[in-house]
C-alpha cells in the first residue's frame, strides 16, 4: 500500500505521474499484464507510436537548433572577417590583416590570395608583400580548383585535401589538410584571382557543407581588390 502521505500528494498533484515517462510506461505495462494475453490493448499500441513520432520530432527539433546556432556563428564569423578586411588604408597592411585577423576570425590556419599575372613572381616589389599573396601563371586558378579535369568551375569549392606540392601554401602544405577556394572575378580586362583558406582539420571544410556564406564573403572581397587593383 502508498503511505498516506505519499498518496495524497499524487492526488493533490496527479501532473507529476503523467509528466513521468518512464513512470507512466511502468503503470501501461502493469494494465496490459492485468488484462491478459488474450486482449490486446489498441490505446497503448497508438499510445507507443505516437511516443515513437514524439521521440522522432524531438530529435528533428534539436537537430534543427543546432543548425540555426551553427549558421549564426558562421555569419557572425563572416561579418567580423568583413568588417577587419575593410579597415586597412594599404595593400599591404591590406594583406597582413588577411593573415592574422582575418584568418582568426574565420578560425583557418592559412589564407592565400592568388593573382595571375604574366609578371615575375620574384620581383622585389611583389616578394615584400609577404607569403599571403601568390602570384600565378594565366591558367592557375582553372587548373587548380578543376584538378586538371574538364569540369564546370563552381565559384566556392570545399574539398579535404593532400597538396601534393608546397607551391601554393609553401611549409604549411604538409600539414593543410582541407581548403576553401573561392573563384575571384576582378573586371573585364582583368585576368581571375583566388582566395584560398586552408585549414589543418579535414572536417573543416567538406564538399557537403553549405557555400552561401563564403560566396557572399568572396563577392564582398572581390570589390575590395577590384579597388586596390584600380
């Protein structure tokens, strides 16, 4: 028998059974077992497939949060890179903040901008610049984001990766393991460029991760070089 104390709660509050789960599947199972096993028991069997919908929805709900939490701190990521790359007055202050603030906010470990141009990658001018800034042959850009493959070029490309060389991230290409490569467009008359980030975690950047927001961050960087370029 329930104490009397204990009885007269749950009938002051009864909430507190139909609020336990567990408690309410032990008091079903003592009914079905009551009834015996000639009689079956349609409400407890909706009862189950409702709580399985109910369990379902409530995964959906949690996964749906964290998607939403996710995509706010990617944009709030990006809106601090933004607001950083905006800041310097000169190209080369321009591009050590691409290499520090930049790349801190957006938590990659090296970030390269690529150039193609038919002039000397090792002239003084260009090499002081620092190794944020790679300057490649006409033809770079398709070559490396394709894979030497005949394939449309999508403007932001995610992929895990293995440089096969240290061309492009110099000492850090042995340890580079995913890149986001985003096809920059600097004018008619202008050869392509690429922003490059690389990142030592593989999962970093995946090709099933969404793209939206490094396109916008790529169009927003593509009209500030179009006005250093000018």
């Amino acid at each position: 028998m329930i104490d009397q104390d204990t009885r007269d709660r749950l009938l002051a509050e009864p909430e507190m059974i139909l609020e336990d789960r567990d408690l309410m599947n032990a008091l079903i199972g003592a009914n079905e077992r009551l009834m015996g096993s000639n009689i079956i028991d349609l409400r407890g069997i909706a009862m189950e497939r409702l709580e399985g919908r109910l369990d379902r929805l409530e995964d959906t709900h949690r996964t749906v949060i964290a998607a939403a939490y996710e995509n706010l701190a990617g944009t709030n990521q990006i809106h601090r890179a933004i607001l950083q790359m905006l800041d310097p007055l000169s190209f080369e202050d321009f591009l050590k903040t691409l290499a520090d603030d930049v790349a801190q906010s957006l938590r990659v470990d090296c970030v390269r901008l690529v150039l193609e141009s038919i002039q000397n990658a090792e002239e003084p001018a260009l090499r002081k610049l620092g190794d944020v800034l790679f300057v490649a042959e006409p033809g770079f850009v398709g070559e490396y984001i394709s894979g030497g493959r005949n394939i449309p070029l999508r403007p932001v490309v995610l992929r895990q990766v293995m440089p096969s060389s240290d061309a492009l991230y110099g000492e850090r290409a042995g340890w580079v393991r995913s890149e986001a490569l985003m096809k920059l467009d600097f004018g008619k008359g202008r050869l392509p460029g690429m922003l490059v980030l690389g990142a030592e975690d593989p999962h970093l950047f995946k090709s099933t991760h969404g793209t939206d927001l490094l396109a916008f961050f790529a169009g927003v960087f593509e009209r500030t070089m179009r006005r250093w370029l000018s």
